[in-house]
C-alpha cells in the first residue's frame, strides 16, 4: 500500500510574509509532503525551502546539516519534496524546522513552531523487540538487525512467498527449483538479450503502480499508466515528484527540473520552472525557463527562452523574455522582449504577428503584423471589444509608430501614424485620413494630412523624375504621361485660370457591340453602341436641356458621311440614330452635349477597320468616363 511510505504526520501552522500560511505534512526518512496556504488560501506558484533538525523545540543544537529544496511547485496548495539527513535519527528526539521564501524572493522566513518527529505505534513497537522472543511476538515484518547474524541450526523457511533480498554472494548450493527452474537466458542481462518475443517478453510492471528509473539514487525516468488513456512520460529532475497533475492522459516532461503539466497531452521538452496550465490540452514548451502556458490556451506553444506567457488563445512564443501572448487566437510573437499581443480587456486579436524587436504591441488589431523595431503599437482604440481598431494594420519595423485604423501601414521610420487604408513613412509622416499616402523627410516636425485621399510628400530637398538633382519642388526629366484628370494651361489663352477646371482624355477600345453598351458620355447624353458592327446612337434623358449632336465620318468607299442635330429640351427620353450599320463608316468624329456650357461637351474620334466591331480611338470630356 502508498501508506507504507508514510511513518511520522506532520502538522506545522505558521505566519509568512506577514499573511497567515499554514503547512500540514505527512513524513518518512526520505519523502516529506505539506500543504501550503497563502493568506489563507492554498498557495500556487515556486518556493524555496530549507529543512533542519534541532535535538529539541527551542534548542540551538543542529544536527546535520541543513537540506535546501530551491523552486519547489506548489499546485494548490500541494508540494512534495525529497529529505535526506543520513543517519540522524539514532532514537534521540528530534525536532524539524522549516524555513520559506518565494523562489528566488529576499530572506527565508522561518516557520514556528519547530516540529517533533515522532515514531509511529508499530515502530515504538518493533523497537522494544529484543533477545529471545515468544513466537506470538514475531508477526509482521521485522527490522532486519533482529534477525541479522550466524545461524548454526538449519533454518527451514518453507513458505513459497519467502523472499531474499542482496546480490547473492552468500548463497551456495542453491537449487535451481527454487527459482523456479529458470536459466540465464529467462532473466534480462546486462549485456543484452537474444530470442526475445514483443508482447511477451518485457521491461516493466504488471499492476497499476508507475515504472521508475534511477541514476546514482535519483529519479531520471518515470512513466505512468492511465486506463483512460495514453501512458504519461517524466523525465529529468523534477523536485519532489510532482511532475503532472493526476487524471490527465498524454502528460509528457521530456527532462530539466521543476517543470510541471496539467492538462491532457500537454508537453514541456526541458528547461526549469515552465508549467502548462490544466486547460490548455495539447499545450507545448520546449525549454527554457519560468515560461507558462495559462488557462484556456488549447494548442499554445512557447519554444523557450525565459518569462514568456501565453494566455486564453491558441498563441505561439518562439522564445526571447518577457513576451506576453493574451487572448489572441493565433496570434504570434517569434521573439524579442516585453512583446505583447491582446493584452486584456483591450480586444482580441487573431493571427496577429510580432517578428521581433522590444516594447512592440498589437493591442486590439485583429492579424495586425509588426515586423520588428521598438515601441511600435498597431491598434490603439483601448476600449472593450473594439477589434476592428487597427485590423490587418502593418508596421514593418522602425521606432515609436501607430497604425490606428483598418489596413493602414507604415514600413519603419520614427514616430509615424497611419489610419484606415493609409500609408505613413519617414519621420513624422501622418497619415491621419482614410486612404491617403504621407512621406516626410528627416526634418522633426509633423507632416499630416487634411484630408481623404491625398498624396502628400515633404521633401526639403525636391522632388525629382528621371533625374537625381532637382532644382524645384517637382523636377522632371523626360515625358510626363497621365490618366484621369488633367488641368493644363489657360483655354482662352490669356493668363486666365483654366475654365473648366480640367480635362478627361482617356483611349477607347469598344470591342463590345451589344445593345446599349455605352462608348462615351457628356453629364446627360451617352454615346452607345446599336447592337450591329457599325452602328451609333445617342441617348438621352426627359427634359436634357438644349443639346447639340454633330459628326463627321468617312465610309469604306473614302465618301464623307455627316450628321448634325439639335435638341430642344425635349419632355420625353428617347434615342437618336446617327450612324447605321449599311453605311459602312471607318471613321468619326463627334462632339455632342451642351456648348453652351463647356463643362458639358464631350469630343470622340473612332476608327475601325471594313466591317470589323472593334473601334478604336480617343475620347476628351470634362466628365469621368
């Protein structure tokens, strides 16, 4: 039975770091197991323990040494550790003195009042058996200094459960038959074995207890059945046994010490100090030191390093210190320092990234990315549950930017700010308007937007085009090619400001010959397509205004064919035909819409090859086409 391990109750209730704490133990020769509470509580986390012996409650006189247990877990409340004060315990009393800090904390804390180890019952007992013995007084099992020496009588144990213990250097004559008959080749050798059969022949136990493996004394290996489940692997130097938390399957401790596992098929490769909290299943450290898998963090991983935390989400820490991954589905931080991802309350980021770098933060940016550098953030909306502040935001690397709205990027400089679909680079560059691009020099003075999609660039030294020393604010080299608007020069000639404010000049390949398929428009009529390879209407609205149409086109045959008319604002919307397909036109030109008001006109030069549907050509219009 477990309970033959336990000899002496322990029960030690004391004051630590001026909080109430209580340490209730159970002790034998080498194993000593307590409770520890915190103010009340049971306490979780690492402690530090020294253990000493004293011949009496409040003597001064130690014997042996004192035993140091450093980052014990304590889960719960619950610790074990491993004592050995070698042969301390002649019969004298003796008195245990228990001293505690925080791992790594300040000074010891002594616990009081020391406590008396005292024999069991049955031990006073066997002590007091001595000399010559009435046979009704033998029964249980008995020290073996009682039955230690020469025996010149034959000694006849005929019981089939007698056992010998040792190397077996004292035994002659041995008949075989006791052993059952067995030969060498039946028993595992040190050099190995031959003709063994898988599934019969094994390594290990037959009943529900854990199979353990030592080196010098030690625990090195130590595995564990679970009906419900897979077997648990521990291995390495784990203080105190406590390698993992009962009625969890899959439990994997690939070595280091004082590592601890909870939950369900959770694993820590090595390292010292890491712990995978109980729902985080499938849960992976793989080294290093005080990492910790928290609560409800299925599927977390920690590579190593030291101090990096993952908490409710499925996060990824490749290693650095000081990372903090918290309520981020995801989310990935791959090193670096004081990194931080959805930092609770402030929203929950999926698949956001931190390559690397220090002070970096995704706050509330849902697969924001921040490529490395210094005290960047993406997401700056602190407010509960907001995730769309700073969602997909990038920042490449530099020091001190802020991505604060969706899809809004800087690649790296100092102390940027980009905004919904904005870009920001440089120095001081604000791109503070949905879908605008700011670029600032060195200069340290802020560079902001004014308004939606603008392109704006600050720099003291010129822009330059196809050239490398511009001698003007825009300098180019070479031709200056543009679609969509175009404002150029005066239309009157004189110093006059250009009226209308610009022009639309766009190619045109109508390729498509379908009814109603729009070629070009002025602000009311449209030039449309009549469904044939060479046709031509124009279309309009009730009540249009005064509109004029006139065209000029050459035919197949080289004969000019024209049309020109005018539309008196008419009441009704309808259709005007001014090329058919049977006149064979190669070439137009048309002007139509209101030349009264220049705004309104539109210009359209077309061309085709003889009977082909493909036309192609320009137009120039005031109106976007």
């Amino acid at each position: 039975m477990r309970l033959k391990a336990y000899i002496t109750a322990l029960l030690v209730c004391v004051a630590f770091h001026n909080h109430p704490e209580t340490v209730c133990a159970q002790s034998s020769g080498f194993t000593y197991q307590g409770r520890l509470t915190d103010n009340g509580s049971p306490a979780t986390g690492r402690y530090d323990l020294t253990f000493a012996l004293f011949t009496g409650s409040n003597s001064v006189s130690q014997v042996g040494a004192t035993l140091t247990k450093s980052a014990v877990g304590v889960t719960n409340g619950l610790f074990a550790t491993t004592l050995d004060f070698g042969g301390a315990f002649p019969g004298a009393d003796r008195w245990l003195e228990l001293s505690v800090r925080t791992n790594g904390g300040g000074a010891y804390v002594i616990l009081t009042p020391r406590q008396q180890l005292s024999p069991t019952p049955y031990a006073i007992t066997a002590s007091n058996l001595s000399g010559t013995l009435p046979a009704a007084q033998l029964s249980g099992t008995l020290p073996g200094g009682l039955i230690s020496g020469t025996y010149g009588g034959a000694v006849n144990m005929n019981n089939a459960a007698n056992s010998f213990a040792g190397n077996g250097g004292g035994l002659t004559n041995v008949n075989a038959k006791t052993v059952g008959g067995l030969s060498a080749s039946n028993f595992w050798q040190l050099g190995g074995n031959a003709g063994t059969t898988a599934g019969v022949n094994f390594l290990g136990t037959t009943d529900d207890q854990p199979l353990e493996f030592r080196v010098n004394g030690q625990r090195a290996l130590r595995l564990e059945l679970n009906p419900g489940g897979p077997a648990n692997f521990f291995a390495g130097d784990n203080e105190g046994g406590i390698f993992g938390s009962t009625g969890h399957v899959g439990l994997t401790i690939g070595g280091g010490g004082s590592n601890f596992v909870a939950p369900d098929f959770g694993t820590i490769a090595g390292g010292s100090g890491n712990e995978v909290a109980s729902d985080s299943e499938y849960g992976f450290i793989g080294g290093g030191t005080v990492n910790t898998i928290g609560s409800i963090s299925k599927y977390a991983t920690i590579g190593g390093g030291s101090n990096n935390f993952v908490h409710d989400g499925y996060g990824f820490i490749g290693g650095g210190e000081l990372n903090f991954v918290d309520w981020g589905d995801h989310a990935v931080i791959s090193g670096g320092s004081s990194n931080r991802i959805g930092v609770w309350p402030y929203g929950p980021p999926s698949g956001a990234t931190v390559g690397g770098g220090v002070g970096n933060a995704i706050l509330c940016g849902a697969v924001g990315t921040i490529g490395g550098g210094s005290g960047n953030k993406v997401g700056t909306n602190l407010t509960y549950l907001v995730p769309l502040d700073g969602s997909a935001g990038t920042i490449a690397g530099g020091g001190s930017n802020i991505v604060t709205g969706v899809y809004g990027s800087v690649p790296g400089g100092l102390r940027n700010v980009a905004t919904n679909y904005a870009f920001a680079a440089g120095r001081r560059a604000n791109a503070v308007h949905d879908g605008t691009f700011v670029w600032a020099d060195s200069a340290d003075a802020n560079f902001s937007s004014t308004g939606s999609n603008q392109f704006l660039i600050r720099a003291s030294g010129g822009v330059g085009i196809g050239k490398t020393n511009p001698a003007t604010a825009l300098d180019v080299n070479g031709t200056i090619t543009a679609s969509g608007l175009l404002r150029s020069g005066s239309e009157t000639g004189t110093s006059e400001a250009p009226s209308p404010a610009g022009l639309v000049i766009r190619r045109i390949n109508s390729t498509n010959n379908s009814i109603n398929q729009i070629v070009a428009r002025s602000d009311v009529l449209t030039l449309e397509r009549d469904g044939s390879f060479g046709g031509f209407i124009i279309r309009y609205p009730a009540n249009p205004g005064h509109q004029t149409i006139a065209c000029m086109g050459i035919n197949n045959s080289g004969t000019a064919v024209n049309f020109y008319t005018a539309l008196n604002n008419p009441g009704a919307a309808g259709t005007i035909a001014i090329y058919g397909n049977a006149q064979g036109l190669v070439h137009f030109e048309c002007s139509f819409g209101n030349t009264f008001n220049a705004s309104h006109l539109t210009q359209v030069i077309l061309s085709r090859f003889t009977n082909d549907s493909f036309w192609a050509g320009n137009v120039t219009s005031t109106v976007n086409q």
